[in-house]
C-alpha cells in the first residue's frame, strides 16, 4: 500500500507545478459540491483522493524547499512566501472539507433513515404475508370439518332418495294386500249370511219345540225351559251375525276408501324427481370434494410462496446492513480527513512562521495514510478496493 | 420453548435489521446500543440463549462485552457470535480469544444468519 501511494506520489511530483495541482484539485471538490447539488458518495470520495494526492505533491515540494538551505535572504523570504500562500490554500481547503463532512454525515443520516423506513415496510410485508397464510390454514381446518358435515348430510339424504325411490313398490305391494284382506273380508261375509240363516232356522226350531212341550202337558215342562233358551241364544246369535255383517260393510268401505286414494297414478315421475334429486346430491357431493381438493392444492402453493417470500424479506433485511458498513467507511473517511486537515495546517503554520524543515509532520502525514488504508482493509471483503486477510471465510464457528 | 437472542449493535439499521429478520423466524429478541447497556441488562436477570454483538461500539466495545459476558456466573457456555465489519485475521483471533463463539462479517443474509444460529441453538 505505501509503495503504491509513494508510485502515485512520484507519478504527479513529475507532472504539473506544485500550486496548479492543489488548485484544480480544489476547483474539482468545489465544482462537486456546487454543480452537483446532491453529490452522493462517489461526487464527494472522488475529489477528495485526488485532493489526498495533490497534498502530497504539495507536502513533498514544500519538505523539500524547507531542506534547502536557504544561501540568501532573498531565498529564505521565498521560502516563507511559499509557506504562507500554501497555509492561506489550506485553511481555504479546511473549510471546503469541513462542508464535505458535513454533507456525508447527512447522506449518513438519510440512508440510515431510508433503511429503517424499508425495514419497517418490509416487516409489515411479511407481517400481512403471515395473516394470509394463517387465514388460508384456518379456513383448510374449517373446510375440513364442513367436510365431514357435508359427507354425514349427503348420507342421511341420499337413505331418504333411495326410500322415495323405492316407495311406489312398496306401495304396490300395500295395495296388493289390502285387495287380499278386501277378499278374505268378502268371505267372511258371507259366513256372516250363513250364521244369520243358522239363527232363524233355530229359533224357528224353538218355536216348534214350545210348542210340542205345551202338549206334552206337565211332562213337557222341562222341554219347553230349553225350548225357551235356545230360542234366545238363537236371538243372540242373530244379533251377532247382523253386527258382524255391519263391522264387515264397513271394514269394507274403509278399504275400498283407502284404495281410491292411490299414489301409484303419479309414481313414475315420483321415481324420476326422487333419482335426479340423488344424483344432484352426488353430484354436490363430487363438487365439493373438487373444491376441497383445489382449496387444499392452493393453500399448499400459497404455503410454498410465503416460505419463498419469508427467504427473500429475510435476505433483504441481511442487504440493509450495508447501510451500517457504508456509515462506518465514511465516517472513517471524514475522520481521516480532519487528522489530515489538523496536520496541514500545523505544517504550513509552522512554516510560514519558521522557514525550517518540517520533518516530523510529513511522517505523521504517512502514518495516517497508512492507517486509513489498513482500517479500510478491513471492508475488503465488501467493496472489493482493499484486499482483506486473503481465504478467510465470511462466517466462522470456533 | 421460544429462544431469546440478545443483539447488541450502535447502529439503528442494524438493530431493526436483525430483529425483524429474527422476530420473523419465531425467535424473541432483546437489543441494546452498546455492550455497557448490554450487560447491564444481563446482570438484571435478561438470560438469553445467543448473544450477537457488534465489535466496534462506543462506551463498552464487542471484545469487552465479551470478555464481560464470560466472566458472569451461567454465561460461561451461553454461545456468543459477532456481527461485525471487522474482517482481519488477528480480530478473529482476538474474538476468538475472549470467548466468541463465531465470527461473522457484516452484511449476512438472513437465510445464512438463521442457519449459523440453528447450528449453535439446537432445536431452535
């Protein structure tokens, strides 16, 4: 590093007048700052190195017109001239630096404010990504028990389907039934007629027997008793056959009632509105299922994007550091400038005051130099201009 | 069980960086601008599982905290990482010496910072 600077160095001592290098050096920062408005880091570091540079053709021509031994009067008054135009420069150089600093310490100030502003939007990015996936993983939850209400009711509903479908046969088959009882009531009819006829035969059967009892005289006496009684149990008999015969007219009625009331005119569309209605269901429950399955494949791809989006915010967040690696190099940098700044303008003081060598500033001089370089070393591995310790790797565990 | 990362950095960037970074990833997180306010709010009874400290701070710098963190009664294998733009082989050393447990140069992205941690939290 020195022997590139001391290279550097010689490059300019052989070019151009002492006084001319520093003025145009000057006229460059001046015209940074001025024309510019907003020189940002590169309008300010530029002319700063070539200022850097000029001073040290400047300090160089000056240590060595010290060295001389003036050999006149007129000489050594040379020299002091010299040394109080060059301090007049600086103290002018001072104040433009001094405005330089100032500027980098603002453009310090509003990246850092920059940087925590899209921090804090950042954060908000990633905080809104987070309630969207937690919205999507409790509506799969919620869809998953909707699931398993919608499977239960599409059961329950497709039973009462296949019960509707089935009904008219059912029915067929209740009428057929109910036609067999018509017929067995029918018969029983009929057996009522005859248990009728049986009554009346008996009881004529009864008559006739009181009658021969009565001529019998007193012998008959117990012959007309039963006469009597099977003449009333042959009543009775005929009472019952007659409500028999009622109980099975209207037994009779009530049936045929029942069977012109029938459902069987409208099965046929009954059957085909109760199919379509099971196979709507089907069909709701195929749709839902689709849906169930989209909804899951999205909240999977949803899932995958914010995992992806959490990678690159969490990435971002790692690059707004070198906001704080760019506030340390400049502040490194004006620092460098004030010790400079404060070297200068004691050497040309003290110049201008004596006219003797100055040997001791000029290496102070070297060593900030040096120690800029090897502080700035340190970042090397971030911008790249000074190597840092070769094969080190960025992250290390011991 | 949630793990506590203290971060100590004097810059404000850094410190709203890292947090968010790691507050996304599930951790908790306590700061502080420098290491004397650091181990202050250790002695106050603050146990982090990780420290990340910066190096270059004012007041108490990164190697001292360090050494500080070390020589406090239960800190003694608390793993301790530096964040820093310090890249030269003696401060690693140096690091290394007062107890750090790794080094890391400024900037890290987010995805290599969460990884450093899980390797020295497991089951974080």
């Amino acid at each position: 590093m020195k022997t590139h600077r001391n290279a550097d160095v010689s490059a300019v001592l052989s070019s151009r007048p002492l006084v001319l290098v520093t003025v145009i050096a000057l006229g460059v920062q001046i015209a940074a700052l001025l024309l510019l408005g907003e020189p940002g880091i590169f309008g300010l570091l530029v002319p700063t190195v070539v200022v850097l540079i000029s001073n040290s053709v400047l300090w160089g021509r000056a240590r060595r017109a010290a060295a001389r031994q003036p050999e006149s009067s007129s000489d050594k008054e040379a020299v002091l001239n010299l040394g109080a135009q060059a301090a007049s420069l600086v103290e002018k150089h001072v104040c433009l630096d001094s405005a330089l600093g100032e500027r980098m310490q603002e453009v310090n100030k509003e990246t850092e404010a920059a940087a925590m502003s899209l921090i804090r939007r950042v954060r908000r990015l990633s905080d809104a990504a987070e309630k969207l996936l937690a919205y999507l993983g409790n509506s799969n939850v919620q869809t998953g028990g909707m699931e398993q209400e919608i499977g239960d009711s599409v059961a329950f509903i497709t039973r009462i389907g296949t019960f509707v479908q089935e009904l008219p046969e059912r029915l067929e088959q209740d009428v057929t039934n109910m036609r067999k009882a018509g017929d067995e009531i029918n018969q029983l009819v009929s057996f009522a007629y005859v248990i009728k006829d049986i009554s009346k035969q008996t009881n004529l059967l009864a008559l006739n027997a009181s009658i021969e009892a009565a001529r019998a005289g007193q012998s008959g006496g117990g012959f007309s008793v039963v006469a009597d009684e099977v003449r009333k149990l042959s009543e009775r008999s005929g009472k019952a056959a007659v409500m028999i015969e009622e109980g099975l007219a209207r037994a009779q009625e009530t049936m045929e009632n029942g069977l012109k009331f029938s459902f069987l005119g409208d099965s046929a569309q009954q059957m085909r509105d109760a199919g379509k209605v099971v196979d709507s269901i089907r069909r709701l429950e195929e749709s839902h299922d689709e849906m169930h399955r989209y909804y899951k494949t999205l909240f999977g791809v949803v899932t995958e994007h914010n995992t992806s989006l959490a990678t690159e915010i969490g990435e971002m967040l790692g690059e707004i550091q070198f906001q704080d690696v760019v506030r340390q190099r400049i502040e490194r940098i004006v620092a460098t400038m004030d010790s400079r700044n404060g070297l200068l303008q004691a050497f040309f003081r003290e110049l201008a005051a004596s006219g003797t060598e100055l040997v001791h500033i000029p290496g102070q001089m070297e060593r900030l130099f040096d120690d800029y370089l090897n502080n700035e070393a340190r970042h090397g591995a971030v911008g790249g201009a000074m190597p840092a310790d070769a094969g080190l790797p960025k992250i290390e565990l011991f | 069980m949630t793990k506590t990362i203290l971060i100590v950095d004097d810059s404000a960037t850094m410190l709203l960086s890292v947090r968010n970074n790691l507050e996304i990833a599930g951790f908790k997180v306590e700061t502080a601008e420098d290491g004397v306010k650091a181990l202050g709010k250790l002695k106050a009874g603050l146990k982090p599982d990780l420290v990340i400290t910066d190096i270059n701070m004012p007041n108490m710098n990164g190697m001292e905290l360090i050494r500080n963190i070390r020589a406090l009664p239960g800190f003694r294998f608390t793993p301790i990482l530096t964040l820093t733009t310090e890249s030269q082989a003696a401060k690693r050393d140096e690091g290394k010496a007062a107890g750090a447990t790794g080094w890391l140069v400024k900037p890290v992205g987010g995805a290599d910072l969460l990884k450093i941690i899980r390797q020295v939290l497991p089951g974080a």
